[in-house]
C-alpha cells in the first residue's frame, strides 16, 4: 500500500529540484526569480508533508516574500538578460 504523504513528498520535492535546476540555466532573470519562487512554493509543500509549521511559515515569509521582493527590485535596477 502507498502511503499518499510520502507520494506526495517525493513529487515536491522532485519538481522543486527541477525548478531549481531550470532557475539555474535560464538567461532571463525574471523567469529565474519566478522559477525560483516555484521552487519555494514546492519545498513549501514539502514543509507541510513532514509536518513542520515553524518551519513552514519561517520558509514561506523569507523563501517567497522576501527573497523574491529583493530579487525583483534588484532587477529593475539592473539588466534583465544575462549576456
């Protein structure tokens, strides 16, 4: 029998590191920062899986708000196209 918690974290975890791997090779910035917030949301889920709320809402405040706030305004300052 499957057990559907650790389907589900084995499926997070796998599209976060696709994610990430594709956030790493991409030539346009803002597509970097979004596939990186991709890859935040699943680890997220991956957070609620392995039952781990102070982790949770500590990943979610500085993985997907912070960090990609400070990354876009970044951005605007500079090129959005890696040469």
């Amino acid at each position: 029998m499957i057990h559907i918690p650790l389907l589900i974290g084995s499926i997070g975890s796998t599209a976060a590191l696709i994610a990430a791997i594709l956030a790493m090779f991409e030539k346009d910035l803002l597509k970097a920062i979004v596939l990186s917030g991709i890859e935040s949301i699943f680890t997220a889920f991956l957070l609620v899986v392995l039952l781990a709320p102070d982790l949770l809402i500590a990943y979610v405040a500085v993985g997907l708000g912070i960090n990609s706030v400070i990354l876009i305004y970044a951005l605007l300052r500079g090129e959005r196209y890696e040469e």
